[in-house]
C-alpha cells in the first residue's frame, strides 16, 4: 500500500508517495534507508561497527544503491582515516578533532570515547540505535523520528552512564547532520537584536567553523537556532535546500563545519560554553531535539515544510487548534499605568471593533509601578483592581472576548516581598555582585522549590480566574549562573536544569488547564524556538512594532516559524523610529501572523476605529488560509522596493495576497505581482477590498501565476490585499 500525500506546498494537482515503509534495513549488508515523499536519510555500519553518515537528501526508493559504510585510508600522519569518514555521532576519542557529538571526562581523568554499534530497535517511523564505548559501558542511544508528511527527521541523543563511577559530560550534542561531500554550500541563518530579531544572513560555507549560538540563557535574540544550507544556486522556488533547526530554550549551539576534504558537518545541541553535566553511575541525560529536512524545491518550500511540522507534530494541539483570535494589549497604550476601570474602557472600545482575546500585560500586581518594583510578588494590586481582577475578567467576557495576563514569573525585581523572603533564590554567586537588568534579578528556576513557587502561582491565577491565557514574559539574560546550594561539581547543570524545569511547569500548567493558551515572549523575540513551542501557541515576534521594519523582521522569522505562530500588533504611530504609515498599511503588515491591536484605543478617532473595524473583519475571513495556509514569500523586503506574500488554503479555494510599497517615483508603476501555488488550470474569482487591483472578474491560475497581476499603489508606504476564490467548484 502506498500512501498519498496532497502536498501543503507544491501546486495541489502534484501529489507524491511516501513508501509503506519509511524506515527500512538491509540486514546483509547493515544499511538504514529511512525514505518519505521528500528526503532521504540513509546510513551503516563498517564491519567493525562504526556508524556512518552515508546519504541526506532527495528521496532514494532502493536501498541496494547505495554504497556499504566502509573504513577510508589514513591519507598521511595528518590526516587519518577517523577525520574523513563521515561518523553518524563521534564520541571525542581516538585522532578525531572535528566538533564531536560528545566528549566526556571519567572520574580518573581518563577522556577517551569511541563509540560502536552494539543494537537497534525500530517500531513504526521510530528508529533507535544503541553505540557503546568500545571498553567502557558508557552508552548512546541515537533516536530518530521519521515526519512522512514533511519529510522532516527529529533526531536526538540519550546517553546513559552505565559504569560504576560518575563521567562528566563536556559536550553533549543532539546529532550531526553531513552534507553530501563537496563546496559551493551556502549558510542562511537569522541574527539580530532587541527590537530588530530574525534578519536574514547568507554567506559561503568555507574551511573551519561557524558558531551559531547563545550563551545567555535563553534562546536569544541575538541568533535563531535555526539554519538552512542551500547548494548556492537556490532561491524562493529553486534548488536544493537542507535546512535544520534545534528545539532548546537555553544556551544552545549549531556549528557548521567544512573540513579540508569537502566535508560539511552541521552539530548541534546544548552549548558546551560553561558546560559540565556529571552523570552518576545509572544516570542519563537526553539531549534537545535536532529537527533537519530537505526541499528539493528552494528556501519557499523548505520553509513551507518547517511550518507544516510546526503547525502538525509540534504546536500543543496541533492542527485541531482553534486560530488565533484578533487580540487587544494595552502595553503599549498604558504602559504599567494600568487600572480597572481604564483597562474596562479600553476593553469596551476594543469590543466594538472585533477583538476576540483581551490582554492585561505588565502592571497588574504587587507594587509594579515602574520596572523597579514589584516582580516575584504575583497578588493583585488593590489599588489598581479593588474588586481583584474577577470584576475586570467578568466583564471583560461579557463583551464577548476571552482574558489574558502577562506574566513573568522567571523574575524578581530586589524591591519586592519576594526577594526580601527568599534573596537566595536567585542565581548567584556568593560575595560576588548580583547584576541586575531592567533592575530584575533571574529566580533559580533549577532549584525545586522555585520550580514549585512559579507553578503554584501560575495555577493558582488559572485556577482563581477565568484566564484563557499568559503571555508568559522573560526580561533580561543570566549573569553570574550560580548555584551554590548544590555540590560544585553539579551548579552548572544549571543551564539544562532550568529549562528543563521551565518546560516541566508549562507542561503541567497545560494538562491541568487544557483550554489555557500560552505566548512565550522574552522582550520580543528572546525566546522562540522549537522547544518551548511544545507548550506555547504562539510567540511574541518584537518588541519594534513599526511596521515596515516588521516587515523585515517577520520576513526573516517566516523562514523558520510559520505565520500562525508569529503575533503581530497594530500601533500608534510614530512608533520606535519616528515613521509615520496609514492605519491600513500597518494592518496589512499584522495580518502577515496572528493580528492584535496594540494601540491607545482612547486616541482613535471615529474613522481610525471604521478603519479597524473593517480589517478585522477582512481577517477574519481569511486568517484560516493566513494561519493554516501554505506560505509563498513572492517578493522580498530585504532585496525589493515592492515586497508580497501569499497564503494558500489547505483545501485550495482561498489564496491571499498582500503587497507593500515602500516608496514611489513619479509615475512609476508598481511591477506586476506572479502568484504561486495555484492551479494553472483553475479559475479564480479576484476580490480586491481595497479596490487597488487593476484587474477585476476571474483569472486562470495559469495567468496569474505567468503573467501576474497589477496595483495602484501611488504612495510612499502603500499596501494591498487581494483575496483569490477558487470558482471551478474543485
Ligand atoms: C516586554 C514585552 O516584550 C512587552 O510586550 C511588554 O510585555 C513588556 N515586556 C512589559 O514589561
């Protein structure tokens, strides 16, 4: 039996087969060939029982092609054997000095590690491999997870010390992903800066190393744990793309290595910066999950294979999530001078133009007036809510919208009750300072009792009110990570321990509030990844929300996370850098993700609040195609003047597309825009609700997507939208 895909990423008239078996082994000749409509992964054993990379790529159907694993020749006393065989996961032993997947230190000092083949069990898409120390019973379970529908592999690594004394562990990564031998590789990845996340970079893959990489505790917004390498000739809709990205919320890592001989390894997993894990005996660690896929089809469809693995296997309910709803925070309006009634009349306004999801943020409790004050002590202020925050949430719901808080229960500001009662409850190190960021110190998350605090109050809100969801915040970096109450030889398990813990609480928040939802923020976007996405349903993209900076920003984030979890506000303007643009330009570029409004709603006149009412009426008619759809990034705002996107439904009878204009000359028209995704041989009926198309009636897929479309966008910071029905009733 063979099972078929309809693809979320090709023209729906393509389908592709994923066989009945995706993960098969040649016992003769101990090969693995895990195969799905997309890629291939392959691998095998040397007589002696060394695992090796043998294929990663486009899709292979007969095992009995490739070539078995074998041992090369030491090409001189520089260059053994061990550094030109691509090893699956190399322990750090023997002559190999390329980034190894793990390196360790035995109580005696001893750091030898080669790891062997010993077993293998598979059941389903799920392949495990057993390597073992070729003396030693220091163990390393290798997982894979094969995604038919993507293509996408998840690997990770558990390893076990199974000796009778402790190891350290000085490196511990979750895979190693090998490129098919050669040059002429280029590396895609995102970097930034508060207010400025996710811009996109692409450089040649050369000799030595990159680090991508944070050091800071938290994901970052520095760089995204996240790369794609194309084969140097790929753009949007060409050429071959093998892209990756790692699910940890803490300091991680991603090297992309070429070694002298054509070979590019990409290893990836907890940072071994100030890394040292003492594993007692009987004791393992599991490392973070390495998602990597292949797209045949350029940086479009490997991004469009992310974001449907996303959306699928990894988001908390996956496609059965309800979209996002339109939500209203009044961060931006009020700042922390929040209160009851100013926070009803804004929940009043906020009503009438549509708003589903209405959010407190920060401000609401203890003595939070300022950032100075007030962190830690989670009770509601009585002078800014004197009926707590039930009158507030009750009406709030009886406009019609759900409630939400802001949260940063990772912190304590030194001026508070909490810090008073508990100041070693903070990471530190003795005698020494205790920097303090945005005047907050970070709580120790690793200890137990602060794990049980933050989850305690967390229930204890969503249990006491009607709370439907926290935007759970996290405000600064870690300095000085110590952990003095533990053993020297363990205070830097610190780094691991906390998010583990982080990911504990939200885990249990989750099950025991199955209807909360959660927006992981960290002043923007400090903390987007795949890890914390298990237990969030969206993410704060930046703090910057002027929109044609945004328009950059959720360009680049779009390469790796899909639009649904990307939330996005409509502001007041001049907003960040003193750019003024129209209310509907600012909510075309919102409507890119999950729409909010984060404007002063007190300020809006009667035609700003038409004008709102109107747009988020238009998204909410098409916001399942925009959250659920199929993403196409038709012209870019990092290389064109006119920048587009567009949005296919999954059933294909709605695409969206939105086109921006940055400046114009003169009398010169904006290019004509080329759909993608479509079926050629479709017609579709054109809705211009902006009435800026320049075409009307209906249109074959074949023209639009071949001859293109035209807009009246005569003004500096213009945009539009044009909503496509597919006619022909398939
Ligand atoms: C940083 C967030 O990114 C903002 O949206 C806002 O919630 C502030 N923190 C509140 O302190």
């Amino acid at each position: 039996m063979r099972r078929v895909i309809a693809l979320c990423c090709l023209p729906l008239f393509f389908t592709l087969h994923t066989p009945a078996q995706v993960i098969q082994f040649d016992s003769g000749r101990r090969i693995w060939l895990i195969t799905t409509a997309y890629s291939s992964y392959a691998m095998g054993l040397t007589p002696d029982g060394e695992l090796q990379h043998l294929y990663w790529g486009g899709p292979l159907s007969r095992i009995a092609d490739l070539p078995p694993a074998q041992r090369r020749r030491d090409i001189s006393s520089f260059d053994p054997h061990q550094m030109l065989e691509n090893e699956e996961y190399p322990g750090w032993g023997g002559p190999r000095f390329y980034e190894p997947a793990l390196k360790i230190t035995r109580a005696g000092g001893n750091r030898d590690l080669v790891l062997q083949y010993v077993s293998h069990r598979q059941e389903g898409n799920r392949l495990d491999i057993e390597l073992k120390d070729i003396r030693d019973p220091i163990q390393v379970t290798l997982h894979y997870l094969a995604y038919p529908d993507t293509g996408i592999l998840a690997r990770w690594s558990t390893i076990h010390n199974q000796t009778s004394q402790t190891i350290t562990l000085e490196s511990a990564q979750s895979a190693v992903w090998n490129l098919p031998p050669g040059a002429g590789y280029y590396l895609n990845y995102l970097s930034g800066r508060w207010g400025a996340e996710d811009q996109i970079n692409r450089e040649p893959v050369r000799e030595g190393m990159k680090v991508l990489e944070s050091r800071l505790g938290h994901t970052g917004h520095n760089l995204s744990p996240w790369f794609a390498i194309d084969d140097g000739e790929a753009n949007e809709d060409f050429g071959r793309v093998w892209f990756g990205a790692l699910a940890w919320s803490g300091n991680w890592r991603i090297t992309v290595e070429q070694t002298p001989y054509q070979q590019v390894r990409i290893v990836g997993g907890f940072n071994p910066f100030d890394f040292l894990y003492p594993l007692n005996p009987g004791e393992s660690l599991e490392t973070p999950v390495f998602y990597g896929g292949f797209s045949a089809h350029g940086w479009g469809e490997a991004s469009r294979l992310l974001h449907r693995l996303e959306l699928q296997d990894i988001e908390p309910h996956g496609l059965q999530a309800r979209p996002r709803p339109v939500l209203y925070n009044s961060w931006e309006a009020t700042e922390f001078n929040v209160s009851e009634e100013g926070q009803k009349a804004l929940a009043a306004k906020a009503a009438k133009l549509g708003v589903e999801l209405f959010v407190v943020d920060d401000g609401w409790f203890g003595e939070r007036s300022s950032e100075h004050a007030g962190l830690g002590d989670w009770y509601v202020n009585p002078q800014k809510f004197p009926h707590g925050l039930a009158s507030l949430i009750t009406y709030v719901n009886q406009l019609g919208m759900d409630f939400g808080l802001w949260v940063e229960p990772e912190m304590v500001n030194p001026n508070s009750d909490l810090y008073r009662k508990h100041p070693d409850w903070v990471i530190h190190f003795p005698n020494r300072p205790r920097s303090e960021l945005r005047y907050q110190l970070v709580l120790n998350l690793a200890r137990d009792d602060v794990k049980e605090f933050i989850f305690n109050t967390l229930d204890h809100l969503a249990s006491q009110y009607n709370i439907r969801y926290f935007k759970w915040d996290m405000n600064r970096i870690f300095s000085e990570p110590g952990w003095p109450e533990v053993p020297p030889n363990e205070q830097r398990e610190l780094w691991v321990r906390y998010v583990q813990n982080l990911y504990d609480i939200m885990r249990r928040l989750r099950e025991k509030h199955p209807n909360l939802e959660m927006e992981s923020c960290s002043g923007g976007g400090g903390r987007v990844d795949l890890g914390i996405l298990r237990y969030v349903d969206e993410f704060w993209t930046s703090d910057n929300t002027e929109a044609f900076d945004r328009l950059h920003i959720q360009n680049g984030f779009s390469q790796a996370y899909a639009p649904k979890l990307m939330s996005d506000w409509v502001t007041d303007v001049p907003n960040m850098n003193h750019r003024s643009t129209s209310l509907e330009y600012r909510f075309l570029v919102a409507m890119q993700g999950a729409l909010g409004i984060g404007a002063n709603l007190n300020k809006w006149t009667e035609q700003d609040n038409q004008t709102a009412t109107r747009m988020i009426a238009l998204y909410k008619r098409i916001r399942n195609t925009i959250q659920f759809g199929n993403l196409y990034r038709l012209l870019s705002p990092w290389t064109h003047d006119v920048s587009a996107v567009e949005y296919t439904s999954q059933d294909g009878k709605q695409a969206v597309l939105f086109v921006y204009r940055h400046s114009q000359e003169f009398n010169t028209p904006a290019p004509a825009i080329r759909l993608a995704g479509l079926d050629p041989k479709a017609l579709y009926r054109l809705e211009s609700p902006d009435g800026k198309l320049q075409a009307s009636g209906e249109l074959s897929g074949a023209f639009l997507m071949q001859n293109g479309i035209n807009f009246r966008l005569s003004d500096d910071y213009d945009a539009a939208a044009v909503i496509l029905h597919r006619v022909d009733g398939n």
